[in-house]
C-alpha cells in the first residue's frame, strides 16, 4: 500500500503515540493530512495539529477513517474505548496495540473476531526516532500487515517482529533499560561534577559518551560482532573490540569468558 493511500488513525494521542507520529511524519511514511488522532482534551492534540494531522474528540471518527488504527491510551482506559470502538471494526482494519500488558488474546477477544490485530511494545526513545520496538501478530494478521508495521515503524527505531512471549522481556529490556541509562548518565556526571567540572558540561558530555548506537545491522545475527555498518555497535561491542591484553587488566565488568591473565577492576 502507498504511503498517500494509508489512512492512519490514533485513539490516543499521548506522548507515546505523538512519538511515533512524529517519526512517520519525518520519514515522509505518510502524508500529515492523512492522519487522525483522537483524545478527550486539546491538552496533546493542539500539538498534532501543528504537524498538519487532522484531530477529533470522537474515538469512532478515527476508526471511521482509518484502515491503520493505533490504540494508544492507558491500559485502564483500554477497555472502554474497545467496547466503544468495537461495532465500527471491520475485517479491513489494521488495529495495533501499544498499550503495555493487554495481550493480543484480550484485543481479540473485546473485537471482532475477524479482526486483524497486532501488539507493538515500542520505548520513549521513539520520540526521538531511536526507539526500539518489537511486535507481534494475532490470528488474523498475515504478512502482508507485519511487513506494513514493520516498514512504517521502522522510521521510529529498530523495529523486529517477535513471538509475543518476548513483548513483556522487552520491557524490562528495553522499555525499563531506558531509565538504567538515565540513571547511569547522571552518575558519570556527578563524578564529574565532584572533580570540578560545571554540570552542564557534564551533562553533555555524559549524554555524548553514551550515544552508542546498537543498530539493527549489528544486533542482527549477520553483524559483525562489536562494529557493524556504519559505525554503529553491538551492545557487546566493548569487549569485542578490546580484548585485554594480558596483564594489562580487562574492560569495565568483563566478567565472561575471562581465563586468567589481566586483573579484572572492580571484581
Ligand atoms: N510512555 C512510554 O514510555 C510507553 C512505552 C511503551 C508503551 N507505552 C504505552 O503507550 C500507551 C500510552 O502511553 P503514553 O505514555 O503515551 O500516555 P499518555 O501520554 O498519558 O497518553 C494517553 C492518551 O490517551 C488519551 N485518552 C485518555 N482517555 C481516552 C479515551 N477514552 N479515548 C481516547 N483517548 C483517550 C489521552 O488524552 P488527553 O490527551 O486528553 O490526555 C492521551 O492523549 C500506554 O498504554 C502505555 O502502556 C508507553
């Protein structure tokens, strides 16, 4: 399906959702006026009509108008907007999930039976087309909608299709691991701090030494382990790239593998 042609829709128009609009905007997926998002307030739609997408207070315009409809509220809110939504899906909708921990057994049971349906775990790195992102297919999806999501979302991040018993692994790994790089920014920079140097250059230069790309080339089984294409690296990257020599002591928390010679710090 072309990109003009696809009519997208979000029930849900938060910072999850705005995340990924914002991606398919930039990658030109879609055309802005041929999306619709809906939310009971303005409170995050007036944003979405600055990007030139069409809002709506009314969760059955969106299914109305859409053939790809993204459900993105709260898991509480979910339900109702399911019973809601339920009598306007038809066998023609691609309805994908993100809302965390509602199983693609619970969308298909509160649709239609016929219902095409996929479950999207994405992260807040979306937001700034860094995510990372897996998904997974109900009965009623075929290829042809995993290769659609896959195309479009993956202008948002990395974007694997997977079984859907890895979506909740995701989140610790992925979601929740976002908050562990965080927090490990803010410590290298207090320790700067506690040097002497100003936080604000901490900051940046904490932020910039983390910027280590895990791209989906070399986290693929065919990347070369520890540099890929385009410089980007694989989350072992490190110890791949710097085997110890020994007695020269080993990388940061190498831990594995290691039989002898150099000293491991902090061990
Ligand atoms: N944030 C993350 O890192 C993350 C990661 C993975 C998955 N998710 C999932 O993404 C979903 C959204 O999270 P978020 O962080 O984007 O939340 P959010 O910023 O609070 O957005 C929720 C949106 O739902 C709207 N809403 C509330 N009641 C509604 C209803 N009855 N009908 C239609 N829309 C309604 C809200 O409207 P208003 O604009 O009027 O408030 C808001 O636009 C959650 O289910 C979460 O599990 C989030």
């Amino acid at each position: 399906m072309e990109a003009a042609e696809l009519w997208v829709g979000f029930v849900g128009a938060g910072r999850m959702a705005g995340g990924l609009v914002r991606g398919l905007l930039q990658a030109g997926k879609v055309p802005a006026s041929n999306v619709l998002a809906s939310a009971p307030s303005d409170k995050n739609l007036d944003a979405w009509r600055e990007l030139g997408c069409r809002t709506t207070h009314c969760n059955l315009e969106v299914v109305h108008r859409s053939t790809l409809v993204f459900l993105a509220t709260k898991p509480h809110v979910l339900p109702g907007v399911l019973e809601e939504i339920r009598p306007a899906v038809g066998s023609h909708h691609i309805v994908v999930s993100l809302v965390a921990g509602v199983t693609i057994q619970t969308l298909q049971r509160l649709l239609p039976p016929s219902t095409k349906v996929l479950r999207i775990m994405p992260n807040l790195p979306c937001v700034v087309q860094a995510g990372a992102m897996v998904f997974s297919r109900g009965s009623n999806a075929g290829d042809a909608e995993s290769a659609l999501l896959q195309n479009l979302l993956s202008s948002c991040g990395l974007c694997e299709e997977v079984p859907e018993s890895y979506i909740d692994i995701h989140t610790g790994l992925s979601g929740s691991g976002v908050a562990y790089v965080y927090l490990f920014a803010e410590a290298l920079a207090e320790g700067a701090v506690k040097m002497g140097m100003p936080g604000a250059l901490a900051s940046r230069i904490a932020a910039q030494t983390l910027l280590v790309r895990c791209g989906q080339d070399a986290a693929g089984d065919g990347g070369a382990p520890g540099q890929a294409e385009g410089g980007r690296l694989h989350a072992r990257g490190y110890h791949d790239l710097r085997p110890a020599p020994a007695g020269e002591g080993s990388a940061p928390g190498h831990r594995h593998g290691c039989r002898g010679g150099g000293h491991q710090p902090g061990v």
